[in-house]
C-alpha cells in the first residue's frame, strides 16, 4: 500500500469518526487529495448531520476535478432532504460548464421536479451550450418547467433563442409561459423580438402588460419607452411604468429627455405622481423631473 492510499485510508476512518472536527477535518484533506476514492466519501459527509462538516464537505467536492463528482451531486437530487438537494444543486452550478450536458440529461427525467432543478441550474450556469436544450424544454409538457426553461434562456441572454421564444409566445397563447417569454427576451435584448414585443403591448392581460414594463426597461428601444409613458395614464400600471422609467432615466437620460421635449406635457402627468402617499413613486417622479430638467 503507497503513501496515497495509507492517506485515503486514515482519512475515511477520520469520516467515520464521532468528533464533528475530525469529520470537518477529513473533508478538507479529502478535497486536497482530489482523488476518486475521495468522491464517495465527501458525498457521505455532505449529508452529515452537523452544518460545518456538510460545508467542508461541500467545498472540498469543488475542487476535484472529476465526472464521478458530477454523477454523484446528480444523484442527490432525489433526495427527499431538502437542504440536501439544495447542497447539491450549489456545488454543480459552481462546477459549471463542465456540467452543462449531465445536468441537461435531466430534462427528460419522469420527474418534472427535476426537470425544473435542471432549467434552474443550467439559467444561473448561464452557458451557451445549455441553449439547445433549454429550447427543447419549451415544450416540456408542464408548465412550471417550459417557465423555467424560459427564464433560464433570458438568463443566459443567447439571441439564438430568440426565434423560439417568439414562437412561445404567437404560438402557444398561454399567459404564463408568455411572461417569461416576454421578460427572456428583454434581458436578451434582440431587435428581432421589438415588432412582436410592441405589438403584444395591446394586450389585456395585466400580467403581460407588467412582463413587457419590465421587458422594455431593459430593451431601452424609443418606442418602448414612448409606450411606458403612455402607461403613466393607466393607474394599474402607472408606478410600474414610472419606476422603469426612472431606471432608464438613470441608465439613458438621453432617452428620456428626447421623448419630453417633443411632448412636454408628460411633464405634467410626472409632476402629479409627487402628491402621491408614496415615497417611493415621489422619488421616481422627482428623479424624472430632474433628468428632464424641469424648472
């Protein structure tokens, strides 16, 4: 037996042991050996009942650079402990890249909690190569999970989804899949989605109304901006609309000082949000006021 394995040998009697230090301890030097026979191991301990052991446990899968951790985190997402999966799901996004086709795979798992967990990590792992798959996801016959798939698209902000979630929304006439159709392709920011986006602005929904405000605060597009001002005359949507325009007017002043100078009297629409109770939409008024230098 080589010194390697004398160590991996010591370190899981250490993992066994009733001292909650000698455990954390064993994590830690487990993840510094970042060898294979580690892996089964660390995944015991990050279901270890004390918070400090599970975290060590948990840091030391991070670094070891192996598919058998991967298979291993995947495999706990069943778990029927939540902090578990929760652990789990941590590790792989921190893993990254790396794991983007082994979490992919679990979009056509019979469980569309997992389904879901797999739109979630591959959104906030925000890697191109997760697209393909995610636009698959759109169809995914649960709605809870074609949402996800589409809030993780807008998160990885790839203008090849474009097509499919303009698609989503003239094809499938849901109002909940078109909110997050709606919300993905303003923080993708593709001009091929504005004639679409503009002309779902006629909608009654309140809820897509409110998907496209926040849509059009991140687009910036002139005519967006015209039509949030337009919506400062609606009073269900009015401080939605004059909170994105406030940030707008923080991030692209130019903007809205071009639109107030050709129509003045908006201003005065503006100047009544300041008798509001409100503070916060006297303060979204006020930095509008002073964006468009309004004596």
């Amino acid at each position: 037996m080589d010194d390697r394995d004398l160590k991996f040998t010591r370190l899981e009697k250490m993992a066994k042991s009733e001292d909650e230090e000698e455990r954390r301890e064993a994590a830690h030097l487990l993840g510094d050996l970042k060898g294979k026979r580690g892996v089964r191991v660390l995944i015991t301990l990050l279901q270890d009942p004390c918070g400090a052991v599970r975290e060590a446990a948990a840091g030391a899968l991070k670094k070891i650079d192996r598919k058998e951790v991967i298979q291993k985190l995947i495999s706990l997402l069943y778990s029927e402990e939540v902090y578990i999966r929760n652990m789990a799901i941590e590790i792989l996004e921190e893993i990254g890249e790396k794991a983007v086709e082994d979490i992919a795979s679990l979009l056509q798992d019979k469980n569309h909690d997992i389904r879901k967990f797999a739109c979630d990590m591959l959104g906030n792992i925000k890697n191109s190569r997760a697209t393909a798959y995610l636009i698959l996801a759109l169809d995914d016959p649960h709605i809870n999970v074609a949402c996800a798939a589409c809030e993780a698209l807008g998160n990885i902000r790839d203008k090849t989804a474009t097509g499919a979630l303009i698609r989503v929304i003239t094809e499938k006439k849901d109002k909940w899949l078109t909110c997050y159709a709606v919300e993905a392709l303003g923080k993708i920011k593709d001009p091929q989605a504005t004639k679409v986006l503009m002309k779902l602005s006629s909608s009654k929904e309140p809820l897509i109304l409110f998907a496209l405000i926040k849509a059009f605060g991140e687009i910036k597009d002139i005519q967006m901006v015209r039509k949030l001002f337009m919506w400062l005359d609606s009073p269900p949507l009015s401080s939605a609309a004059l909170e994105t325009l406030a940030r707008i007017a923080m991030e692209a002043p130019e903007k809205i000082r071009e639109i107030l100078r050709k129509e003045p009297k908006k201003l005065d629409v503006i100047r009544g949000f300041l008798k509001e109770p409100t503070w916060g939409v006297k303060k979204n008024a006020a930095l509008l006021l002073g964006v468009a230098r309004d004596r």
